[in-house]
C-alpha cells in the first residue's frame, strides 16, 4: 500500500473538529507510549515481544501520523520520501558507529 493511499483510507475514521491537531497530537504520544512500553518489557523485563501488539501499536501510531499529515495538507508519500533523502544525506554508505 502507497502512503497516500494509506492516508486517504486512515482519514475516514477521523472524527474532525477544532481540536483535530491537538487530539492526534496527543494521541500519537499516548501510542507511542505503547510502543515503549512493549520494547521495555521486552528489553528488562524478559518478555517476549508480542508481534501482533507491536504491529496494533505501530499501526496506531502510523495512523495518527497519517491524520497529522493530513490536517496539515502534506502529502504523507512527501514525509516518507523526504526521510528517505535526508537519511541518504547524512549516511551516504549507510550508519556506521564510528564515523
């Protein structure tokens, strides 16, 4: 699936009003957070890492980034690509520590 297209499908679950920005503003944090909190109890706690929860979380924090993008009127295609190009910047031979 191509961002945009995941922006547009995402965006019809969007419940717009004044505060869209704010609401996945905060949104992304809180899902986040859940994302940290898996790779923490995996990291210190021992456990295994639940696929199918990160991949829910990570799906909600790729939603509500979609939906900032959006509210923003930016392609979100641009975002992935423009990472893309400033990763290549910074890493032309890709990450070395010690460099």
């Amino acid at each position: 699936m191509e961002f945009n297209d995941y922006q547009k499908a995402a965006n019809r679950t969007l419940y717009g009003n004044e505060q869209v920005l704010t609401n996945c503003a905060l949104g992304l944090a809180g899902e986040s957070g859940q994302v940290v909190d898996l790779v923490k109890n995996y990291t210190f706690h021992g456990q295994d890492m639940d696929h199918e929860a990160i991949v829910k979380e990570m799906g909600d924090v790729l939603w509500y980034l979609s939906q900032i993008a959006q509210w923003a009127d930016i392609d979100f295609d641009e975002v992935a690509q423009d990472n893309i190009k400033r990763l290549n910047e910074r890493y032309p031979h890709g990450f070395q520590p010690e460099r």
